[in-house]
C-alpha cells in the first residue's frame, strides 16, 4: 500500500516476527504471574476454556481494528492513522472525542503504574531513590522507541520477548515440580468463571499499537492478520501453562506452608506466605448457629470445602517453597513491565501524532514528551489518583474501547449508517474483511464485550476485589 522509509530515505519496512513480539510483548504484563488467584475458585479446565476464548475473541476485536484501520488509509491515502481518525470517520465527532478521552486516560493510567512499579524495582536493585530509579527505566525505553529504526526496535523487542518468556520458563520449571495431574482433569466450578471474565479480559489487552503495526507492515492485510495471531498464540500459551502449573500444585503448596485463616480484606497487611482457609471454623460457626436447616448444612458444608482449599496467595506460596522462585518472579516482572510499556509508548506517541496532525513514527519529539512528563510526574509523586480510578474504570473502559468500539466502528466501515455520508460510503468501498461472520458476528462481538462490563459494576466483589487481590500479590512479590 506504501512504503516505510527511515531517517536517511532509505526503505525500513517492519517483519512480520517483530510485529508479532509487539503484540506478545504488549500483551504479556506482570499481572500474568497473580492469575490463578483469580482463575482457582473456577480450576483448570474452566480457567483454561475461559482464556482460549478470550484469547479468540481478543484476536476478533483486534483484527475489526486492523480491518478499520486499512480501509480509511486507503480511503484517505494516508498512514499512520490512530484511534481518534478510526472513530471520527467511522462513529462521527462525539464518538471520536469520547474515544480519545478513554484511549488517553487509560495509556497515562498504565504508564503510571509501569512507571512507579518499575522504579520500585530499579531502586530495590539499585540502591537509587524511587525518582531517578523511574526516571532511569522511563527515560531509557522511551529514548531506544524513539532513536532506533524500525528494524532495530523490532530486535530489542524480540530481544526483551525471548528473555521474558526465558525467566517464564525458569519460573514453570520450578512452580511444575509439584503438579498432581488429577487435579487439572478433576472437574471444576464453571458457576466461578464470570468473576474471572473482567481479569482474564483485561490480560489480552494488545489493541492500542495494531495501528502501529498496520504502519509497520505497510497495510499488508496476511502479513498484519499473521502478526496478530502469532503474538497472541505466545501469551495464551504462557497463561494457560501457568495457570496450570499453580492450579495444579495447589496441594503442595498448601502443605509448604500452612497458615491461619484470613479474610481478603486482612490480605492489605504484607504478605509473608500462604492463607488457607479454615474447615474447622466453618464448622463451628454452623454448630453454633444452632436451628439450621440440614440443607443448610450441608450448603454451608460445601462451601466451607471449597474456601478450605482455596490458596489466597499461590506466588508467595511457591516463593515459600521454594527460594529460587523469588528473583525468577522479579526478574520476570520488571521484563514484562518493559515490554508492555514499549507497546505503550508506541501506541500513544502513535495516537498523539495523530491527533496533532505531525508525521507518523518516531521523528517528533513533542508526542514524546507529552506522552511521558505527565505520567512520570504523577507516578514518582501520588500515583494513587490514576491507580484507584483505573480500579473503577479500567474494566468499562478498556471493554468499551477494544471490545464494543471495534464492532462498531467495524459495522459502520462495513455497512454505514442510515444516514451515510458519501465518505462512508467510500469507507465501505475500501473495507478489506479481515473477520468473517457478517453482522451476526460483529453483534456477537460487541454482545459479548457488553455483557461483561455489568458484573463489574452491579458485584464489584466479582471484579474489582480479584483485581486488587492480583495487583496486591504481584505488588508484594515485587516489592
């Protein structure tokens, strides 16, 4: 459709691998490592049927973006086009202003907290204080996005990829030594699933640098579908082979380090080990309460059994256990950390270029700084103000923007409006189905994303409560 050239003139087009680690490293976040305290209410087999059709849908939602994407640069003759274009053309002005407002908010939120986790983790390292440890991660990523070439980010990437899913390996290595194969087959409560549907949605997050990618890949609609399914492949292995591994040998690590009862509001104090709930003070508040009924009983029985068993913190448990586990899991989150906030940075350089109409890629500064003063400001002095209303936020907002958004703007390229313009009827013209299904699957899609976002709302224990419990577990682990 057009070609890349890089400071010197000369063509630099992206690679199909290097795109793909974009989308892998994007995906992959530190929160991957907290997922089967989520996921262990539900087990393996529900957990792992959950994450592969997220993983499905996540690569649905991703390639309607991509779809939208090609077909307004053909439209307009232009690359390098971002959300905000996407949505104005596609959903009118109001849409595209709320778009954006969502889009920025939510790119500056993670930046904060990759900004402060990560200075946590360089300070510790380091002996630096917390401001020029932040200031040395941030400024050095954002400094190789912004001074290498097409090709030479795409090796640091792929580069930083292979050493994160290096210390993931070390890391199953030593969480596998005590799976018990019977306990991933056995059954499993399909009735937990939802409370994981918000946590499990918000780890394939990858859709903020595919219009980074559709430049890379100069429009190339096989090579930007094959990008896209590779690098999500990655991360769904990773999750589903983790989420195993611990699910797996819960049982060991329960007798690696038995403590007393606690609630999850009392896992805010530090974590030192495992928190396995009590049997037998289940069974004696029961025996006190005197007149219940036998179904009642054997109700409060069944769920005491299944509290029982619950671990409320399968990582310390594992460090527990084992020593070796607690370096793996910090190297690993501070990898994973880089590579996702490299896709950040992309992603919203990319869209504030856009947005101030300069020249797509890595030659103008001001989409730089905008996109890292005021996020390292906050992170290295309260990052708690973008923190807890990402908490509140994050799940509606991130299902709206790469979930329902895509279908809908997806529907509007494919099929206008009843009031279509003659620009969207060029859009039409132009649109390259990358999804097949027709309108019955983007109303599946946009369906599907809709009915996650209530639960979240309506029983925020569903969702906000295992969100805080991951980040507290990743939190403590590597502090």
């Amino acid at each position: 459709m057009f070609s890349n050239l890089n400071r010197d003139l000369k063509h630099d087009p992206g690679s199909v691998f290097g795109s793909a680690m974009l989308v892998a490293g994007t995906t992959i976040g530190a929160g991957i490592l907290a997922l089967p305290a989520v996921t262990q209410d539900a087990g393996f087999l529900p957990s792992a049927a959950t994450l592969s059709i997220v993983c499905l849908f996540s690569a649905a939602t991703g390639l309607l973006v991509a779809e939208v994407n090609l077909a307004i640069m053909r439209q307009q003759g232009a690359a390098g086009l971002s959300v905000i274009t996407m949505a104005r053309a596609t959903l009118g002005e109001a849409g595209a202003l709320a778009s954006s407002a969502a889009y920025v908010f939510l790119h500056y939120a993670l930046l904060v907290a990759y900004m402060s986790k990560a200075g946590e983790i360089v300070a510790g390292a380091s002996g630096l204080g917390l401001v020029p440890a932040a200031a040395l991660f941030s400024g050095t990523f954002a400094a190789l996005c912004y001074c290498s070439s097409q090709k030479l980010l795409d090796q640091l990437n792929s580069g930083l990829v292979a050493l994160v899913v290096t210390s993931f390996l070390g890391l199953l290595v030593v969480a596998a030594g005590g799976v018990d194969a019977g306990s991933l087959t056995s059954g499993g409560d399909w009735s937990a699933v939802p409370a994981t549907l918000p946590v499990v949605a918000l780890a394939f997050v990858y859709h903020n640098i595919i219009p980074v990618i559709c430049n890379a890949l100069e429009g190339d609609a096989s090579k930007i579908r094959t990008a896209v399914l590779a690098g999500l492949a990655i991360p769904w292995a990773m999750f589903v082979t983790w989420d195993g591994a611990i699910l797996g040998s819960l049982n060991t690590l329960r007798a690696a380090a038995r403590l007393p009862v606690t609630s999850l509001a009392a896992a805010t104090q530090p974590i030192a080990a495992v928190q396995v709930s009590s049997l037998e003070t289940s069974t004696t508040n029961t025996a006190a309460g005197g007149a219940s009924s036998s179904s009642d009983s054997s109700s409060s029985s069944s769920s005491s059994a299944v509290v029982a068993s619950r671990v409320e913190d399968p990582l310390a448990a594992l460090s527990a256990a084992n020593p070796v586990a607690a370096p793996l899991i910090q190297g690993f989150s501070f990898l994973a950390i880089a590579t996702s906030y490299i896709g950040f940075i992309l992603g919203l350089t990319d869209f504030l270029a856009d947005a101030l109409a300069l020249p797509s890629g890595r030659q103008a500064p001001l989409p730089y700084a905008i996109t890292l003063l005021p996020p390292f400001v906050v992170a290295v002095t309260n990052p708690n103000i973008f923190l807890q209303a990402l908490d509140t936020a994050g799940t509606y907002g991130v299902l709206t923007l790469f979930g329902i958004q895509p279908a809908a703007m997806a529907w509007s390229a494919r099929y206008g409006s009843s009031s279509s313009s003659s620009s969207s009827s060029s859009i039409m013209q132009q649109t390259q189905r990358m999804v097949p299904g027709g309108k019955v699957a983007l109303l599946a899609i946009g369906s599907a994303a809709a009915g996650v976002i209530p639960p979240s709302f309506h029983h925020p224990g569903l969702a906000i409560d295992r969100i805080g419990e991951a980040e507290l577990i990743v939190k403590e682990l590597t502090a």
